[in-house]
C-alpha cells in the first residue's frame, strides 16, 4: 500500500463515517489512472480490515472497461434490510446476484464463462444500495467512482434459490417498488451474458494486490452483475422492493 493510495482511502473512509461529501482528494492524493483506483479500493479493505463477503462487477464501455468492487461483509445484507434516512443519495439499483459454490483461485486463470457458471450454487434478487463520498452526482471522472467502490454503500439480498436455467435468467421479468410506485426493470444484464461478467473478475483479481490475488474468489462469495432499472432514488421513509418472476425479491427501508 503506497502512501498515495492509504491517504486517499482514508479520505474516503472518514468521507462515508462522517456522511460528508468530497469536493477533492486531499493533497494530490486523486487516482490519474485505473491501476490507482484499484489501489485505493485495496487499501481501503486494508484500513477496515474487513473481510470481503461480496462483488459488484460491471461491463465494458465504449470508453472504459469492466470495473469491478468489493463488498465487506458489514455491507452484504440480508432483506428485509434497513439502511439510514440520513443517507444524502439513496440512489437504488435492482440486481439479479449470485453465490459461488466452489473456489475461482486466481492462480488458476483464466476462466471463461462456462467455468464460472459452473463455480454458482445459487441465485437471488438484489438491491444495490449506491452512495457516493464526493460532492457530484454523476460522479464526473470515472475513475473516482472506481476508487470509491463504483459507489457501493451496501448490497441487500433475497431468499436463494438453485441457479436456473442459465438460458432463462435473460428473460425475467423484474419491476421495483419505490414507495408504492412501481417500475418495470427491463434493462436486462447490462454486460449480457452474467457469467462473462464473473469470469473477467475472477481473472482480473490475479492482478491485484497480493492478498487479493492470493484470495480470489470464495465459495460463499455473492456477485452482483449490474442493474436492471438504471437508477432510481429513495426518499426518506420509503421502503423499496426489487421483484424478479420466478427468482424472487429483496426489500430496503429507508429510516
């Protein structure tokens, strides 16, 4: 951990424990490049010193590539979930997750989507809870969101069930709950195919720092592969339900 990437992280830390946002990094600290971003993601695990219970992977974009983030286990929660009104964004996204049955070492890569498929025990309906520590929503350079864990504040999951047909996860059809207001969520897998997704994470962690390289990815870890609504926002007091026919729902309070 250099002493670039520690400062940032703890400006990010203290960011999220004081519930203040960010204009800047302080003192030069801000990553330039994605190499850094990762940087500051892991050192912010090393200052927590919290193990990693979760991921959020996301696809390629025309002008960045996949990005991935952990989710210490304090933030995986177990739906019905309760998260604090204090919350400036409470910005809300509905997921469809996955948890590995079996290892995905990083010494053994690379994986292709077929391997991954084979490593999941289970699906489930998620909720990305999404925060950001800075003071801009969208946050304007892309490799600040990736420093900040693609703004992760926490991840609710629903009831597991066996995967299903991989062939039919495509088609489910899913809607979010917002206070009584409902929206279908028709976006589909944002990288597609799921399990390309899980792959790529699974090979990039080779390329991390040590301990995550050593780590890679556990039985027992869920991953959460990417909105179905895009966006949408809570407001105070609001309960919020994520509904896939035939997988399941998840739910999120905010007080």
């Amino acid at each position: 951990m250099t002493d670039k990437a520690e400062s940032a992280a703890r400006a990010l830390l203290e960011a999220a424990s004081a519930n203040k946002l960010m204009q800047a990094f302080p003192d030069a600290t801000a990553p330039t490049n994605i190499v850094e971003a990762y940087a500051i993601q892991d050192a912010q695990l090393v200052l927590i010193g919290e193990p990693i219970a979760a991921w959020k992977v996301g696809p390629s974009a025309s002008d960045f590539p996949e990005t991935c983030a952990p989710i210490i286990a304090s933030r995986l929660l177990a739906s019905p979930a309760t998260l604090s009104g204090d919350l400036p964004l409470k910005a809300v996204e509905c997921e469809v997750a996955f948890r590995l049955a079996k290892d995905l070492p990083a010494a053994h890569a690379p994986y292709n989507a077929d391997k991954a498929r084979d490593s999941i025990g289970t699906a489930m309906v998620a909720i990305e809870a999404v925060e950001t520590r800075y003071i801009d929503w969208p946050v304007e350079k892309k490799i600040w969101a990736l420093a900040d864990n693609q703004s992760n504040q926490a991840l609710v999951v629903g009831p597991e069930i066996p995967l299903p047909d991989p062939t039919s996860l495509g088609e489910l059809t899913a809607t979010l709950d917002l206070g009584g207001k409902v929206k279908v969520a028709d976006k589909g897998f944002p990288g597609g195919d799921p399990f390309t997704l899980i792959a790529w994470l699974a090979n990039h962690l080779a390329n991390r720092s040590p301990i995550l390289a050593k780590r890679g990815l556990k039985a027992g870890d869920v991953v959460t592969t990417g909105s179905w609504n895009g966006v949408d926002f809570a407001e105070t007091g609001m309960n919020v339900t994520a509904n896939f026919e035939g997988l399941g729902s998840a739910s999120l309070a905010y007080r």
